[in-house]
C-alpha cells in the first residue's frame, strides 16, 4: 500500500518523492543504463506505470539528445474494467497528472511524453522496436501485465532490458503468473532479479550477466546467488543493510542545511555555572531558611 505522504510538498531530493524504488534498484537501473551508453546503444525510454514519478524522474536523468521518453498511467481517469477501477481506487487513490508532472520538473527542464490512459494504448502511441530500456510498473492484473510485457517485447531494440516490478509480492500473484509465463513460454530471458524486479532481455542474456555479477562481486553492499531453472541462469541481487543510493542531483528546490541549526548546543554543566555573588547569595538564603541544626551541621563539614 502507498506510504503516507505529503503530496503536495515540493521535493528537494528524489528520497522526498512519494513511491518505491529501493536503493538497490536504483543502483541497478544506473549500471544498465550507464552500461548501455558506454557502449553507444541509443534508443528511447519508456515507463508503463508512474505513480508519483520517482522512477521517472530517475530514469529521466539517462535521457540523451535525440533519444525519446514516454510515460504512461491512467492517472485521475477512469480505468478500463471494474477489476482495474477497483485497484486503482485502493492503491493509487492520490495519483493525479498534475502531482506527477509538479514532480518531475522539480528535477527536470522538460516532461517525458505523457499518456494519459491505460497501458493497452502503448502499441499503437510507441514505434516498435524503438527502446533500450522499458519499466512496467502498472495494473497488477494478469491480464493487464500480460500485455504490457507484450508491449514491452515489440517497442524494445535488439538488446533492450525490461524491468517487471513486484514480480513476486504476495499480493500481485497476476504478476508473478505472467512474468513466469514470458519466461517459460513468451522468449523472455531473466538477467537477474532484485527484492523486487525482474530485469530481462528477448535477446542473449550472457553477457550482460558476466559484467553484472563481476560488479556485484567487486561490491560489499550485496548479497548474491546464481541458480539454475528451466534452463535458464537465475542471477539473484538483494542489498545488504545500509546500501545506499546513487548519487543523484537534488531538485530545484533543494536548500541546504543551514549549519547554525546543527551547532552544539551548550551543556547543562556549562549553562549551570553561577558566579560568586550567586553563590552567596544562595548561602546566604539556606542560612535564613534551614533549621539551625542543619546549618550547623553544614559549616562544620565546611571548616573540615
């Protein structure tokens, strides 16, 4: 379920944007994408699912010149089927274009494409075979993943990734179904698998798995596993505690700590310090308000 947020804050950071996008995906989204730049592969970018735009406006940042982005949700619209009505109402209840667009151009001069409506407008709104990188993250009806990995496997290049979320949450067993499924039957290759996410490619797997696991290896952040399934090699990343995120540039909005307001404050034994004329005076009153036993009692321990 959502988190509760302020939705109408302006972020200062991409921490401060409402969603999920744990650290170890980020870090895995920036290796792929970076990966794919250093070997000059361009093509565009798409996102089936926004939300309030934290993994758009991370993969945003990855957008070069003469390359495309589209993004896609239903946003405030009204969902194509009860079932879809039904989730949106439940899991998405504060989702509006407008939160989303405020979102992202706190980080970015200029939105993505915005396509307001189901994911079932994808095929005919993005030229097949025209992408590197693919994010679905909507509806987690079976039916409704089915055909955005559809979508997904005609608008990718030849070596373009795909990135299933909540593949394997407990409470989206329709996506499960269908990421399997494009595994075992639909030509889907598993790259690797984060807490979260499926990673995978139509194309040979292979060497982008090499280069993944020699930089998870290097790491000590990570922990990993490799199994074997169906014939197919099962690379699997989960983060340690205290993995931390790529460096990313904050909004526009971003102040900086004002450091007078983390200087130390002053001890109490310092601020407790009285000078001599206090301390008379305060000898003074004990001798006017104790008993005279008692006041007897302290001078003799004094003059020992």
């Amino acid at each position: 379920m959502p988190a509760a947020h302020d939705t109408s804050a302006l972020p200062q950071e991409l921490s401060d944007v409402p969603g999920w996008f744990p650290h170890l995906d980020q870090v895995l989204f920036d290796w792929l994408l970076t990966r794919q730049e250093s070997r000059g592969v361009y093509g565009d970018l798409l996102e089936i699912g926004v939300y309030m735009g934290k993994s758009a406006i991370f993969l945003g940042h990855h957008l070069r010149d003469g390359e495309d982005y589209t993004v896609c949700d239903l946003f405030e619209d009204e969902a194509p089927d009860g079932a879809n009505e039904a989730e949106s109402n439940k899991s998405y209840p504060t989702l509006t274009k407008q939160a989303f667009e405020r979102n992202y151009l706190s980080f970015h001069d200029e939105l993505p494409r915005v396509l307001r409506g189901p994911s079932s407008v994808v095929p005919d709104e993005v030229t097949p075979r025209s992408c590197r990188f693919v994010h679905v993250d909507a509806s987690h009806l079976y039916e409704h993943v089915h055909g955005d990995i559809g979508a997904a496997r005609d608008t990718l290049l030849p070596g373009g990734v795909v990135v299933l979320d909540d593949f394997r949450s407990e409470h989206t067993p329709g996506v499960s179904i269908a990421a399997w499924e494009a595994v075992l039957n639909r030509g889907l290759k598993p790259i690797c698998l984060s807490t979260q996410k499926l990673y995978g490619t139509w194309d040979d797997p292979e060497p982008v798995q090499e280069e993944l696991l020699a930089m998870v290896r290097e790491r000590e952040d990570c922990h990993l596993s490799v199994q074997e399934a169906a014939g197919h090699r099962i690379v699997r990343v989960k983060s340690k505690k205290g993995m931390r995120a790529p460096e990313f540039p904050p909004s526009r909005h971003y102040r900086a700590p004002d450091p007078a307001a983390h200087s130390a404050p002053q001890s109490p034994a310092a601020g407790s310090r009285r000078s001599p004329a206090a301390h008379a005076r305060a000898r003074r009153i004990a001798a006017d308000l104790l008993p005279p036993v008692v006041t007897r009692a302290v001078r003799r321990g004094r003059s020992k």
